[in-house]
C-alpha cells in the first residue's frame, strides 16, 4: 500500500464533535494523525463517537501518530485572510497568533519562537522575505509562505532564505492546512526521530542525526526540506527517486501542485552545493551522482 500521510482531526468544541477527516485533505493515506482537546469536556464528547466509526478508522488507519498542538503564527496584511487562516488552524487544534507587519512579526517570534509561521511576502514594516531571513537567523522555525503570483522568482527567493514550502493565492484553506501539517510532520518528526546515519553525497558528509553537512568549503546551510531531499536521495545511493517517491517521503503524501515544488527545491540544492551532483531523469524524476 502506498505509504500517505493523511490527517484525522477530532476536536470537541461546546458539546460537538467536529470531525474533520481524509475527504478535508483530499488524498487516501493509510496514516491518520490526531489532534484531541485533552479538556474534561472534550474527553466526554469523545466517547460519544460510535464504536463502529472508531472501528471503521482503525481497519482503514492502523497506525495512529498523535502530535501536540502546534504553536503556529500567522503573518498576513490582509486581515481578512490572516483571520481566515487562523480560524482554521484552531480548529485543526493548533494555538494560533496573527499579526500584521514584517517588523512586528519578526520581534513576536524572536520572543516566543512558534513552531511553524504562515508568511505573507507581501507586508509592510519589512517583507516576507526579510521576515524569513531575520528569524531563520536564530531559530530553526518551519516556514509556509504565502504568494499572490505564481511567479518563480519570488518563490525561488522564499525558498532560498528558508521557507519549507508556499501556496499560491488565493487558495482554499484546506489545501493550506494540509501543506501545514504535511510540514509539521516532517520538521516535527526530524526533530524527534533523527536517525544516526552517516551519508556521503557526493563530495559532502551528512550527518542525519544531527541535521548537519558539509563539504570542501564547510558547512552548508539547508532547510528542512531541502535536508530531508538530499538525505532520501543520498539513501539511494544513485538510484532514481522518482517525484512520487520524493513526495511520499518527504512531503508525506501525493499532489500535482508539489511536483513544481520538488523541483524548486532541487533548484535550490544545485545552487548550494556542487551543480552537476543532482541528476534529472527526465519524465521521472532525481538521481543522485555518487561516481
């Protein structure tokens, strides 16, 4: 079975249980992750769910991976959308702050660093690529950025100072929520379940346990998913990686939309280390060069 990283959503809210589940994220995964108010209240509403529907997820959902709640800041000057966004990140269950301006945001999250921050490139104050750089130059902060144009040269520049991945407005807030969790998963669980593999790509040493690598010149600086490309690459030792494979393991599921990001990130990974090191099979996908 293909291994895809879904999202199950069960949060009581005011004597309700509202179940947000696998047709909200529009993919089949065979992985469900868990959100649960751990509230008196919410512990009794959850045992209002039927024992054939819990039974039901767990023959479709064997593996349940629960994550906490995340701490998520919005940084939009559309309140509209910042509003929006926040809305739904509750109810995902995450703890959620908005602000308005570059300036503000970066002194919020230097204060109280969030786990993962929705960006906006367009802000006044400072933009969202100046945002980006200015935290990502002390905390190892996952970061989504949010686009108005489907322009490569902004999104190349966001990817370049440390975004994780970007949506393109205007989307709907379910394709934004499970890009969220998709990279939640992944910088959430690096944190946590590092193996101790050492790799060798190319003329660098990877050091997976600890998330470091460098080569001839020193170390290199990588984004999460950036790190998490070149480590499944470099665990083929040479075989292709077909964008299916790339997506399923670093992105934790399958969407047409993340094709063009692979291959943003690709760009981006040709330009930090040496050019000719990541091979393109064309109509495939990647291959690392390890002769």
């Amino acid at each position: 079975m293909i291994d895809v990283a879904g999202q199950l959503l069960l949060l009581a809210h005011e004597q309700e249980v509202l179940d947000i589940g696998i047709a909200d994220l529009g993919c089949h995964p065979r992985k469900a992750r868990s959100v649960v108010s751990e509230s008196p209240e919410a512990t009794s509403d959850m045992h209002r769910i039927s024992r054939t529907r819990v039974g039901h997820l767990h023959r479709h959902f064997p593996t349940v991976v629960v994550v906490g709640t995340s701490r998520i800041l919005v940084v939009d000057d559309d309140l509209a959308i910042a509003d929006a966004v926040a809305q739904r990140l509750r109810a995902d269950g995450h703890d959620v702050n908005t602000v308005h301006d570059g300036n503000v945001a970066v002194a919020t999250a230097l204060v109280a660093p969030p786990d993962l921050v929705v960006l906006d490139l367009g802000l006044p104050g400072a933009d969202g690529i100046e945002v980006c750089r200015r935290i990502r130059a002390h905390h190892d902060v996952a970061v989504v950025m949010l686009t108005a144009r489907d322009d490569e040269t902004d999104i190349l520049v966001g990817l370049g100072v440390g975004a994780d991945d970007y949506v393109v407005k205007p989307f709907s807030p379910r394709e934004l929520s499970a890009r969220i969790t998709a990279v939640l998963r992944r910088t959430l669980g690096a944190r946590e379940t590092a193996s101790a593999n050492h790799l060798r790509a190319g003329l660098y040493e990877i050091d997976v346990a600890r998330r470091l690598i460098w080569g001839p010149t020193g170390d290199v600086h990588l984004t999460v998913t950036e790190f998490d490309l070149l480590v499944d690459l470099a665990k083929a030792n040479g075989a292709v990686r077909s964008r299916d494979d790339l997506m399923t393991q670093v992105w934790g599921y399958r969407d047409a939309g993340v094709a063009r990001t692979i291959d943003s990130h690709i760009r981006a990974l040709r330009r930090k280390l040496d050019a000719e090191m990541i091979r393109t099979i064309h109509g495939i996908g990647y291959a690392l060069d390890v002769g």
